[in-house]
C-alpha cells in the first residue's frame, strides 16, 4: 500500500472538467486508488465520489493504492493535481 499527499492547484478546486480528467487518468491506470480529503474517502476512479468530496484550491488530498507501478501512477496524479487546469 503506498499513499501520496497533494494540494490541489485548480482555480476551481475539482470541479467537473478537471475532476473528469483525473478521474479518467485514476481509471486508466488499472489500480484501485481512495482520494481522502478531511477524513472523508471517495473512490479515486468515480466522478459522483470525487466530487462528494467538495474538493477546492488549497485543499490537502491524500491518494492511497496497491499494485502494480503504484508509485509511479501516484506520482503522475500528484503532478496532475498540483497543476492548475483552469488556467489552460
């Protein structure tokens, strides 16, 4: 089990087009990943379960996995999440 720490850098935290994004890019990796957010957890790879988290800029958000290139797939979420994709 291995556990990454991010804040997010969106202008408008992970609201739907950036919550979509990564959510795609947590699926794509094949690994069942938890984003926690003020000790509440939500499945990485569901949109519904993303945005249930009310996740703004600034907020601190722990990601959590197991399996294969775990370390690398949370390092890339963590750069994603710490980019800010509402100023593209």
């Amino acid at each position: 089990m291995a556990s990454r720490s991010a804040t997010i850098a969106s202008g408008h935290g992970l609201h739907a087009r950036p919550a979509a994004m990564f959510v795609q890019a947590v699926n794509d990796s094949g690994l069942s990943i938890t984003i926690e957010k003020d000790g509440r957890e939500a499945p990485a790879g569901s949109i519904l379960g993303v945005i249930s988290l009310a996740i703004n800029q600034g907020d601190a958000v722990t990601l959590t996995a197991d399996g294969d290139n775990v370390d690398s797939v949370l390092d890339s979420l963590v750069t994603f999440l710490e980019t800010d994709h509402d100023a593209e």
